[in-house]
C-alpha cells in the first residue's frame, strides 16, 4: 500500500550526547516526529547538561530516557534497541564513539547500543583537532567495519571558534541520512535508477529561449519515492527551481541534446529509467551568439524550428542492443484522447509503461501538487489513479516498477 511518507510509524532511537549541537537534535527530533516517525530519546549525563529531556519529551510527544534506571524498567535497553528501525546517535561526541568502539556500557546509551539488533547511524561533534586525531580515526573505523553508519561531520565554524572538520550536520541534511538508511533493504535496494524531470531550454540567442512550463515536481517526487525503496538514483534535470532529494546524484542540463547525452550515459547500466522530463519537441533552426536585436527584423521573418532529438527512441535503440536499461516508464502529456495516444506512444518508444495524464484537467500537469494519472502497459490499463499528490503518485508508479522488476505480478 501507499505510505506517502517512509517515516511514517518507523521507531527511531536518537542518543544523544554531551556537546552543544545537542540543539540541533532538539531540532531534529521534532522534524523526524513531523514526518511521522516515533521517536524516543536516551541523553547522557553530559547531554544533561546542554539539553533537558523535557524539552525532547515536548517535541516528539514521548518519554525521554536517563541513566535514572529503576526496578520496573531493567530491561529498557533490550525493549528499546530490539524494537527500532533505526538508532540515531546525534550528537556523537569522541568519547561515546570511543566507549562504543570497544564496547564499553556504562550508561542507557551505550548498553542500549550494545543490545540494539538495528542499523546504527553516528553523527559526530567535536572539537578542533579531535575527530582527525589517531585515537578517533581509529574508532571510526573499527565502527564503520562493524557495520555502522556515519553521517558527516562537516567543515565549518566549532564552539571554539575554530573551523574545521567536527561539526555535527545540519539536522536537514541530517533527515536525509536517515531516511537513506531507512530505506535500506527496500523493493529497489541495490537497483540503479535514472529519472529524468524539468524542461529543456532551446536558446535563440544568449538572452532568448524556447521552454515550457513544467516545473520539475513529478519527476523529482520520482526520484524521492525511489530514493525511499532503496535506489541508487540519478537525477538529469532542466534548469528547475525546487531542490534535487537528499542523496540523489543531480545531473544539471539545459538543452535536449544535452538532456539524451546525459540520460544515454546515466541509463547505459541502469535498472530502470523515468522519463518525466517535458522535453522541448523543436528548437530554433538558427542560434545566433549575439542578442538579436529590435531591428534584425529579417532574422525573426527567416527563424524557424526543427525537431530535437527524440530521447526514449534513442535509449530504445541502445536498449535493443544492450539490454538496459531493463525497465523504461514514459510519461505522456495530452489534452485529449489520453489512452489510444498514450498508448500509441508506450508501443512506438518500446516503454513498459506509459503514465498518461490529461494536462488540461485541473489540479493534474505543470507547476501543481497534485497529478491524475492513466498507467499502461503494452498489456493494457495497470491503474486509474485518481487525483491524488504527485508523491502519492510517484510511490505507486515506483510499487509497479519495483514489482515488475523482481518479479511478481501485478
Ligand atoms: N520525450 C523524449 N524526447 C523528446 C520528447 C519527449 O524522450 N524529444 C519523452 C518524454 O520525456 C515523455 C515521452 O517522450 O516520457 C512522451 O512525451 P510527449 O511530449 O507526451 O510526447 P512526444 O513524443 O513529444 O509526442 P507529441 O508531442 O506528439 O505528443
């Protein structure tokens, strides 16, 4: 079933340690709690001093946990590291990633670590020199060979006053991280996948371009709902305002040459290729490399426009002989007849499927939220999808893709 969003119900573990950037996990925890997620915090003594476990309990609605252990809850490490999706130690001073290294418990966090059956992600803070010290190297090491994650630290200005690598990372770029790690183990894990989205631009002079309204949305909620199935995703745009998903590689273009050269190269090895993008169907047949002036009166009578490069007919060609990339879903924008032209589109570009939708419907196509969408396959209608938002969209085009991909019918 669609989820709308990978944290809804997850349990997310945050430790949390004594450094200043305890505010960010402040921060965080009331972000993953947002996004649906059931977090429970453990502080340190150390994290104590910086942070009350008040002011987590006022953010994420749930008890927060101390060394203040009692009979009726000796087995809370157990209870909390086996029922997790995740656990998050945010931030991670040197001294927890050295007690965690070898093993020592002496406090809720680092048995609970001990106990924990779920994936580990570390967010280190720490001073000046302390995170490129020998000593701290080495304990990333042993952690990250014993399957644990890290996010960062980044390079900026620390409590001392010193830049440097030790800073814990922004708690948005934080989220991200965790959601990549969630994710693991999802129906597109290990499967590389391109989505393409936004507009090109065909240029009549440095100042001038042909282009058309698309703003990018679909696609990139595309690359989303495959970054949270697990996917190793990549990201060819047009020049598009919104921002590419966290963990996605983006492959800026403008043109529609440029968009097939990079989508060609990006999908040569590819699982599977989204072709969102609103690719500009002309250019002008005449560029010129000055700005034309009011008065080159000729020049805007002579302009006239040829056809770009159909992309999904090229990777259909390289794909007949290569064999990827091994799943290709188009998208069709139409104004009418929506199944016989998507339809005839899905069998002319050989795509698997084709997610036709009716751009002259309200609240479906360009610079809007929300898309309805008709899913074909060469054997026939897949799914009506009512109107609905563009991620709850993307997740069921991605469900069909992933099922189609390993197997199973649908
Ligand atoms: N597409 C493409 N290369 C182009 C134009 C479109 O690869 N030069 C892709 C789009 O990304 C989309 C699919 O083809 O996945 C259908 O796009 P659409 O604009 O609906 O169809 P066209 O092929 O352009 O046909 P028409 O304009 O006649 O509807």
């Amino acid at each position: 079933m669609s989820k709308i969003n990978l944290l809804t119900g997850k349990r997310i573990l945050l430790g949390v340690t004594g450094s200043i950037a305890c505010y960010k996990a402040v921060d965080l925890a009331s972000k993953l709690t947002q996004a649906g997620a059931e977090v429970d915090v453990i502080l340190t003594e150390g994290a104590q001093r910086f942070v009350m476990p008040l002011t987590f309990r006022s953010v994420t609605g749930r008890p927060s946990y101390t060394d203040m252990w009692s009979l009726d809850d000796h087995v809370r490490h157990v209870g909390l590291g086996e029922t997790a999706d995740l656990f998050v130690i945010a931030p991670a001073t040197a001294h927890t990633m050295a007690k965690l290294a070898t093993g020592l418990a002496d406090n809720l966090l680092t048995v609970t670590a001990l106990a924990a059956r779920c994936p580990i992600l570390i967010a280190p803070a720490m001073d000046g020199g302390m995170y490129g010290h020998p000593a701290t190297q080495a304990n990333v090491a042993t952690l990250r060979e014993r399957g644990v994650q890290f996010a960062g630290p980044a390079v900026g200005r620390m409590a001392s006053g010193l830049a440097g690598l030790g800073r814990m990372v922004e708690p948005a770029e934080l989220l991200g991280f965790i959601r990549q790690a969630v994710a693991q183990g999802g129906p597109l894990a290990g499967r590389k996948v391109v989505v393409s989205t936004g507009p090109t631009r065909e240029p009549l002079d440095p100042v001038r371009f042909i282009s058309n309204r698309s703003t990018g949305k679909q696609g990139l909620a595309v690359a989303q709902a495959a970054l949270d199935a697990g996917a190793d995703v990549t990201v060819v745009h047009g020049p598009i305002s919104e921002p590419i998903p966290f963990g996605a590689t983006a492959v800026p273009v403008q043109t529609t040459e440029q968009m097939g050269e990079a989508v060609l190269s990006a999908a040569k090895d590819a699982d599977v290729l989204f072709m969102v993008a609103a690719v500009a169907d002309f250019r002008p047949n005449t560029q010129s490399d000055k700005k034309i002036k009011k008065t080159d009166e000729q020049w805007g009578l002579a302009i006239g426009l040829e056809v770009t490069l159909d992309i999904l007919t090229a990777v259909k060609t390289e794909r007949d002989k290569s064999g990827y990339p091994r799943i290709v879903l188009g998208f069709a924008a139409e104004t009418h007849n929506a199944f016989e032209y998507g339809r005839d589109k899905l069998l002319r570009k050989g795509l698997n499927f084709i997610a036709v939708n009716d751009v002259t419907d309200q609240g479906a196509g360009f610079a809007v939220d929300t898309n309805k969408v008709l899913l074909l396959s060469s054997a026939g209608v897949v799914e009506e999808m009512p109107m609905q938002s563009k991620t709850a969209v993307a997740e069921r085009l991605v469900h069909h893709v992933a099922n189609s991909l390993n197997g199973s019918a649908h």
